[in-house]
C-alpha cells in the first residue's frame, strides 16, 4: 500500500502538524519526503549562502517574517537543485512563479513579489522556528503531497518512493 498524508495523518495524528493551507506551491514537484533544516532571516542573499552547502536531500524551511518582498528566485531554486536540496518552504514570497513551476523542486511560499531582498538582515541557521501554528525544528521531518503537508518529530514508517519524483534538470 502506498502510504501519502492523508493515511500519514490517519495513522499518526496524535504525533504530527498540519501545514497551514496558506502555503501555495509554485515548484515543479509537489511530492516530497525530506529532513528539516531551518533559517531564519529576511535577506534573498543569506538564503543563497546557505543553499550553496550540499542540501543532503533535505528541505529548508525560511522564516522572512512574512515581509513583502521576495527572499527565493529562480537563481536560489537553481541553487537548491544543484547542491542536492529537495525543497524550500517559505513563510514569506517568492518571485520569477512562472519559471519556478517548471523546475524539479518543490518550493511552497505565501505569496509572490516581484522585489527581492538582498539587505542585510539578522540571520539564524538550525534554529527553531515558529510561524503560522507551527514549530519547525532542525531534524523534523516534512511529507508533502497534493493532500498538503505534515510535519513529524522523524520519519514515519513510510517508502520514500511515494514522495519523492525527482525530474532530469540541466539548469538554467
């Protein structure tokens, strides 16, 4: 049987987080199994810095304070493929949406904007975050599929080969 979040849910629902719809997707790939790492910061370069660190198939999750500018774009997604990252998760926006779609990388943000934000800004790595009813923490885990997205303290008991469909990509 091939297990997606909603049998996840049912099975472990007293040991998960439900991600809040207001997360919109805007990557190629909607489906995802990966290992949390977290920042914290609201500059698009401080996102770039840590996206040329070999991503070990995780996703990153990006607390921008939901200020309305951008903090990812197609050259930081091209980053995050290239260096083995499998998402990012944006409580914040995104830019270049049309481009995004197109790449095997799943990417969930708030919103779009089109300036992006190179200002220098207070930044934490493998930090705690806490936004939208969520605590997202180094080490957690994310399942992701058309159903939504659920955090686990770990990985459940669940194949892989359900969540993750990677495409060939050969970059910009």
């Amino acid at each position: 049987m091939i297990f997606g979040t909603a049998e996840i849910c049912d099975t472990y629902h007293g040991n998960i987080q439900v991600v809040s719809p207001l997360f919109k997707s805007y990557g190629g790939s909607t489906s995802i199994s990966a290992d949390i790492e977290t920042l914290k910061t609201g500059s698009a370069d401080e996102v770039e810095e840590v996206l040329k660190n070999d991503g070990k198939k995780r996703v990153l999750f990006i607390d921008s304070g939901q200020r309305y500018v951008s903090v990812v774009d197609r050259k930081i997604a091209d980053l995050a493929i290239r260096n083995n990252w499998r998402g990012l998760v944006v409580n914040g926006y995104v830019r270049n949406a049309q481009f995004l779609k197109g790449l095997p990388l799943a990417i969930w943000g708030l919103g779009t904007c089109p300036i992006r934000e190179s200002s220098a800004s207070e930044t934490l790595q493998s930090c705690d975050l806490a936004f939208t009813g969520l605590t997202v923490m180094p080490g957690m885990h994310l399942y992701a599929d058309d159903d939504g997205m659920i955090i686990t303290d770990g990985a459940a008991v669940v194949s892989d080969s359900a969540f993750n469909v990677w495409l060939d990509y050969s970059g910009i």
